[in-house]
C-alpha cells in the first residue's frame, strides 16, 4: 500500500508548531539589557544625550547672541533661554542622576556668545525673532526623528524638550499679548 500524505495535519503536529514558533517568537525578542554600543564602544543612550546637549549648547548661544545684538527683547528671551537651560542640564544627566562626563558646566553662563554655525544675528527684531524660533523648530524637529532610536526614558525626555521647543518656536513668532 502506497504512502499518502493525509488530507490535514494531526494535532501533534500542529501542537508541535506552535510550540516552535512561540518559541522562535520569545528568542527573537530576548536582549541582554545593555545599552547598544557603537564602534565607539559609547553607549547609544550617552552618545545621544551628549549630541542633545551639544545642540542645546549651540541653541543657548543663540538666545545669548540675539539678546546681545538685541536688549529690548532680553526680557522676552529670558524664560524661553532659562528653559532651554534646563532642558541642557536635564539631558545632561545619566540616568543614575549622575553628570554626563561631557556635560559643560560653564553652559548657560549668560556670556554673550557669536550665533550657533557663525550665523549672524539678524539687524531687525522681528527677524532676529523669526531666525531663533527656525532653530527651535528645526532643532524640536531633529529631536522629533531622534525618538525613533532612542531607549525608553531618554525617548520620553526628547519629546518633552522637543514639544518644548516647538511651543517656543511659536512664542517666539506670536505677537505677546495678542488676543486670538
């Protein structure tokens, strides 16, 4: 008598499946709970918080330039600049709560510095205006896509900074004071 395949699979076999593929599932999704570590051999999570820190930097200049070629609108910048500062110090930390090594402390010191990149600060205020809420936006944007590749916390702490910063690209732009 000629073998046959039969017309559907036993229940072992099914059982036997399912058990394989939960199996393959479970394996696929185990990690060691280490942060992922580049050819640097510097944790992902510490290369981005130092990177968002260096661009915090870099946006804190230009709060500081504007309000120097700028000291009618100091009074404005003030709180936007002291959050920004904030936020610096907030993605400074490891999540131990200890300083990041390359956290500066020298950071938000006030000095008037030159325009992030060499930029020049704009003569006109309003313009002025408009140039620092494109880098707000820009950099809240950049912050936006960074979520993607981020670790849980430092995830959640990128989109609050960069929620942040599109609320201040938006004050920045919008007349004070104005009724809507």
């Amino acid at each position: 008598m000629p073998w046959t395949l039969p017309s559907r699979p036993s229940r072992r076999s099914l059982l036997a499946g399912a058990a394989g593929a939960a199996g393959a599932a479970l394996l696929a999704g185990c990690s060691d709970d280490r942060p992922a570590v580049g050819e640097t051999g510097i944790p992902l999570e510490r290369r981005m918080r130092e990177a968002a820190v260096r661009d915090s930097a870099r946006l804190l200049e230009r709060y500081d330039a504007t309000a120097a070629a700028h000291p009618a609108l100091a009074a404005r910048l003030a709180p936007l600049r002291a959050a920004v500062a904030a936020h610096s110090a907030a993605l400074a930390l490891t999540p131990a709560g200890s300083p990041s090594p390359s956290a500066s402390p020298s950071a938000g010191t006030g000095a008037a510095a030159p325009a992030a990149s060499g930029e020049p600060v704009p003569p006109k205020p309003a313009d002025a205006l408009t140039a620092l809420a494109d880098a707000e936006r820009s950099l809240s944007e950049a912050r936006t896509i960074d979520l993607a590749g981020a670790p849980g916390e430092l995830a959640r702490l990128l989109a609050s900074v960069a929620a942040c910063g599109a609320v201040h690209a938006y004050l920045l732009t919008s007349t004070p004071g104005a009724a809507s």
